[in-house]
C-alpha cells in the first residue's frame, strides 16, 4: 500500500533502517557532530542568511509555531495573522492564548492572500503565515507577502511545514527572521522532530525577550545547539534520520536548482 498523505509521508528503506537499531547514547562528541552537519545542511537548503542558526525542538510542527509566537514575539508587539484555513487558525489561536496583539486576515478557504487585503495594515511589527496551507492547499505569494514586509519593516515568520523541500524557499531573499518546518513532511522521516531556522533578527529578539517556557525556550535551545546538543532528550532515532535524508539529498545533487525535490521513495517508483 503506498501513502500519498501530506504527512507523515513514506520513507526511503534507508531511512526506514536506521530506526531498525537500538537508539544511541546522545550525550556524546560524535552525536553532536550529527546534530551539527543537520543544522548545516537545512540552513545551507534553506538559503538562509549569514549568521542563522537551527534549532531542534522534539515536537510536532505546533510546538515549533508556538515557540516562535512565546520566543520571538512580545506583548508589544502587534502582529499580522494570516488565516486561511486550520493552521492559519492556529496561529491566530496562539496569539490568543500568548496574549499577542494581532490582526487577523481572512482568506477564504481555498482563495489566495491579495494585497488589497494588507494594505491598511502598514504600522505593525511582525506577521506570521502558513506559506503552504495544508488544510486548503493554498500556497501563498511569498514574493508579495515578502516585498510588504520589506517595504514596511515587518518582522515576517513562515511557517514552511509542508512546504521545506517541495517548493520556492530563499529565507534570505525573503527576509523571513524565522523559518518552521517539520520532520514527517517532504523530509520523509518519522514525526516527533520540528526544525526552526532563525536569521540573526530572531536570535535578536530570542536573546532580548523574557523566557516564559523551560521545555520550548528558544534561549536554551540556542546554547545548547552551539555543542551539538539540545536542551533536553530529543527524539535521537529521528535526529538521526533527518541527517540521513539530508545527507542523501545533498550526495545527489542538494536542492534542485528550481528548488524542488522529490521524495526520494517516488524517484524510486518512477526509475522502477
């Protein structure tokens, strides 16, 4: 039976082997290295700026969107929800519960994001936006949303679940501070990892804002991940995954120049 959801998805059977052995100690120089050449690679697939870092949260990609919304976000800031669907909804409902000052932009289910829709909503700080809105398989105008921020100096966070590896993403040219994905989408690995990219304007605002979370603080995960290391006990058997898929991809050519890729179970099928 082949699994054509939009995750988690199959896996490559080399992928699929490395969850077939005992988990290893992860406290070591060696895991660290792993750890390391994860971040490197996803910022280098990421184009992000000079300066980025990657964390590893062991979440599902909500984990990672509230993170963002308690770690880079303030009660000062006012924030522009894009809400197009079930995850557009979820950032609109983490605002609520983190007591963010937001607005919301409706889109209708399945419609794109217009830019009629953001221009009165110039004197604000951040916006945030599911790039590709699973729930209605929307994929928004990064390249208008992108020059809105720019021209008006908005903080721009993306959440890029389903969307890392599948299509179009230049964090650099962007000007995203911030960058979400997850590893049971176009990474074809088992859930339980969630991966933030951040450009030196987030560490910024991590390193300046009061940590309000021990177990999702962007803080912490930041110090940690200058040894290699996380915070707490990551999901090690899918950290370990991550960087077997990301090592294939880069040992066959990285990311294609259109900035797509696929699965590498369906470049199987289609070679069979």
């Amino acid at each position: 039976m082949l699994n054509f959801t939009v995750g988690p998805v199959m896996s490559d059977p080399d992928i699929i082997d490395v969850a077939n052995h005992s988990t290893p100690y992860f406290r070591t120089s060696e895991f660290s290295e792993i750890v390391k050449e994860n971040e490197r690679l996803f910022l280098e697939f990421l184009k992000a700026p000079a300066g980025s870092y990657a964390v590893f949260l062991t979440a599902s990609g909500t984990g990672s969107m509230e993170s963002a919304v308690m770690n880079i976000l303030n009660s000062s800031d006012r924030v522009i929800v894009i809400n197009g669907g079930s995850f557009g909804q979820r950032f609109v409902e983490l605002c609520e519960l983190h007591n963010r000052t937001y607005t919301e932009v409706k889109c209708e289910f399945g419609h794109q994001l217009k830019i009629e829709q953001l221009s009165d909503l110039e004197d604000y700080t951040a916006l945030l936006i599911n790039m590709h809105e699973t729930s209605s398989g929307v994929l928004y105008d990064m390249k208008m949303v992108s020059e809105f921020c720019w021209e008006n100096n908005i903080l721009l966070i993306v959440d890029a679940i389903s969307a890392f590896l599948s299509d179009d993403i230049d964090m650099e040219t962007l000007g995203a501070a911030a960058v979400i994905t997850g590893s049971q989408k176009a990474l074809a690995v088992q859930p339980g990892v969630s991966l933030i990219a951040l450009a030196p304007t987030a560490i910024d605002r991590v390193e300046k804002n009061k940590e309000v979370c021990m177990y999702l603080s962007l803080k912490q995960a930041l110090k940690n991940g200058e040894r290699g290391q996380t915070p707490f006990t990551p999901a090690v058997t899918t950290l370990l995954q991550i960087n077997k898929r990301l090592t294939q991809i880069s040992n066959r050519g990285g990311y294609c120049r259109k900035g797509r890729i696929s699965p590498l179970w369906l470049r199987t099928l289609e070679t069979a």
